[in-house]
C-alpha cells in the first residue's frame, strides 16, 4: 500500500523518491508535451478553476465508487486503505490536470503532466505485480474518465464556460485520460516482462541445481523461488541446442529449460537440455515427440533425482549412434551403458578373453573373434551363425573347430563363457 498511495499515486506531485522501482523510458514523450502545450492553452478562468478543484474530492469519491460497482476486478476484496489510495490518485491526476488548464506560468507545463504520466507507469507495475490484467486497469480508466467528465463538465457548464471550450476542454480530458492509459499499459507490459525475465533465471537456476545433483533442501528452496510445482518425476533430454526451442513447443509447459548460457558448463558444448515433468506413462509420446531432433532421452526417476537420468543421457551420447536424428531410448540401450561404464576394464577383460587367438593374423583373428562372438550369442546354433554372419554352415563349422584347437574345454567352461561373453557384447569391442 505504501507504493501504491505514496508513489504510484503522486500525480501531479513532484516526482516520487520510493525506491519501489524505477521508470523506464518508455513513455511518449511528444504527446505528452502536446497535451500539456494544449491544455495551457485553454486559459479557464481562475474562479472556474477553483470551484472545479474544490470539488476534486467529490469527484474522486464517485469515482472510485463507479469503478468499483463496474469493474468486478476492484469491487472484490478492495480495502478501504486501497480505496482511499485510488481516490488520492484520481484526485491528484485531475488537480494536475487543472493545473495545466489554468495556465499557471508556476511550473513548467510538461513537468506536471510528466508527473502524472509517470505515475500512472507505475500504477500499471503495481497492477501487474498484484495479478490484475490490464484490462481491468483499461476498464477502471474508461469508467473514471466517464465520471470525472460528467461531474466536471456540468460544473463547467454551470458556471458559465463557452460550448467552445467546454468542447475543448472534454476533447483534452479525454486526450489526458488516454495518455495515463497508455502510461499504465506501457508499465504493466514492461513489469510482466520483468517478472518473466527473472522467473526465466530463477527457473534456469533451478536447472542447473538439477542437473549437478545439489541438496535436496537446495533444490526445494529453488523451486520455490521459481514458483515451479515439483511433478513426481524428471526425465532428462540431451540434444543439440539448435533443437531445443522447437523441441519445448511440444512438451509440458513445466519442462525445464537449459542452454549453454544457463549451464555453467553442465552440459557438453553445443548441447541443450531438458527436464520433462512425469514422463512415464507417456514416454512413447514423449519419444515420438523428440523424433528428427537427434534427443537422447535419459529415464524417468523421481525430480530430486533427476541428475541421475541426466548422467545416463551424458553417458549414452557417448556410446550409442543415433541414425538420422532418431530419439535414443537409453532404456533401450541399457546393456551398451553398463559394458561401457568401465572403458578400460572393458579393454582389459576383452584382451584376456582373446588371449589365445594371440599370433594369429590381423585379419584370421578378427573373423574367428566374429564367428566366436555370434557363437555365444546363438548358443552354439550352427545355422543361426551362419545366417547372422552370412556364410555357409560348414565355414561355421571350420572356424569353430580353430577355435576349439586354441580355447580347448575352456569353452565348456562356465566362467570362461561368461567372460568371452561380456568382453564380445559390444560388436567390435570398444
């Protein structure tokens, strides 16, 4: 109340000192001269003058009662402080106004409506800030601008002012009324963009604690701060940052957004991620969705958590192949990330298993490893080999047998089976 009343409100005045906020240069700085420049001109008589000033408070009292039985926005709930502000702000605009049609060579015309101009700016802040939209503020406008004319204009008539300028008088009042509007629109806008940028960051914020597995209390607090309803669960997207927007159109409006400017360094270089709220009864969609738009999706788990599926989406970019931009499904691929996690235990495990092909040729070794690998997949199925491999069975047949002259009964051997099979998983080896 006390931006409203003591700053917002200071029309006419001199120009506020709240540290509320600060104006923006946004106004329209001809118009407002030309109203100013119009509205001296007027010259009303000084007795009119103040016979329609020491109705003001009059005026703003059935003004503020008009809006409030027309403008359901400010009929509910409006406190008698917020009435009481409404009613100085009316007051004030309009002694301004009258200030200008006196012609009073006291103060620079411009300087007074600017004032009022930039009051009303941040009337349109306050009202953006309180959730009201700007057409209850337009509406309030019209319907006080309505009363005022009406009570002013009969007082004017009454006291003798010309049809002349009694015309000229409601076309500036108008002109004055449009001008605050305006005013207030341009605030309003420009606090919604403001409260946008700033959820924007503390939402980007948010992310990023996400993405680098911050304390669960971190994370709450965050979330607050961004007004963002935590959903039961987080899947991670990684995909180039060039597909990021388009990729956000078709998913949930709650889906957390992060750019190379919002990672500080969390996501891999020209790379974008995404947190996509409760994802696991539509995971199929959410698939088809990212299709074409080379996205490796990580898995569901619960949004504390969610820096665990964004690790498994790092660790699958890495390992898996997308082809022609498909989505990769890391739960598809769940066998490639675990036989990869280790690298060189891989590497390792993979040279102790073909130790025996050792002295071999480059090139015998690499077929005998193939036909071995397909082997222990097929279960020792001669045809399944054959077809897999495309060759004749009995070419099978030979290289197992050069296989059985190196390994001997090792291949009977549980152990050493489990070995072979986990070092020959990855087609080719890492």
């Amino acid at each position: 109340m006390s931006c409203f009343a003591d700053n917002i409100l200071r029309f006419g005045g001199e120009r506020s000192r709240s540290d509320c906020s600060e104006r923006t240069d946004t106004l329209d700085q001809p118009a407002s001269r030309d109203i100013a420049r119009r509205a001296s001109g007027l010259g009303l008589p000084e007795e009119v003058v103040d016979m329609l000033r020491a109705q003001l408070p009059e005026v703003a009292a059935r003004t503020v009662a008009a809006v409030t039985a027309e403008v359901p926005q400010y009929g509910d709930g409006l406190s008698e402080d917020m009435a009481t502000g409404i009613a100085a702000g009316v007051e004030m605009a309009l002694a301004a106004f009258l200030r200008l049609a006196a012609g009073s060579d006291e103060q620079d015309p411009t300087s007074v409506l600017d004032a009022a101009v930039e009051g009303a700016y941040e009337l349109g802040r306050a009202e953006a800030r309180s959730g009201r939209s700007m057409d209850a503020l337009l509406s309030a406008y019209r319907v006080g601008a309505r009363v005022a004319w009406r009570e002013q204009g009969e007082a004017a008539v009454e006291h003798g002012v010309s049809a002349t300028s009694v015309v000229g008088f409601a076309a500036l009042v108008f002109a004055y009324i449009d001008e605050l509007s305006a005013a207030s629109a341009a605030g309003h806008a420009a606090e919604l963009a403001n409260t946008e940028r700033i959820r924007t960051r503390h939402l980007g914020e948010l992310g990023q604690a996400l993405l680098a597995g911050a304390p669960a209390d971190v994370l709450l607090a965050r979330a607050e701060r961004a007004a963002w309803s935590p959903p039961e669960t987080l899947t991670a997207v990684l995909l180039p940052v060039a597909r990021v927007h388009e990729a956000v159109r078709v998913l949930d409006q709650r889906t957390l957004v992060l750019t190379d400017d919002l990672s500080l360094g969390l996501l891999p270089e020209r790379s974008g991620a995404l947190l996509v709220p409760d994802a696991v009864r539509t995971r199929s969609a959410l698939l088809r969705a990212l299709q074409d738009r080379a996205a490796i999706v990580g898995p569901p788990r619960p949004w504390l958590r969610a820096a665990s599926s964004y690790q498994r989406a790092l660790r699958a970019r890495e390992v898996v192949v997308a082809r022609d931009g498909a989505a990769v499904d890391t739960e598809e691929h769940l066998t490639a990330l675990v036989l990869a996690a280790d690298p060189a235990a891989l590497q390792d495990l993979r040279q102790q298993a073909l130790a025996p092909l050792e002295g071999l040729t480059e090139s015998t070794a690499a077929r005998l490893t193939e036909t071995l690998r397909s082997w222990l997949l097929h279960h020792g199925r001669r045809s399944a080999v054959a077809a897999d491999l495309v060759v004749h069975p009995q070419t099978v047949r030979y290289r197992m047998a050069q296989l059985r002259e190196r390994y001997g009964e090792r291949l009977e051997d549980p152990d050493v089976v489990l070995q072979l099979t986990v070092a020959l998983a990855l087609d080719g080896g890492p």
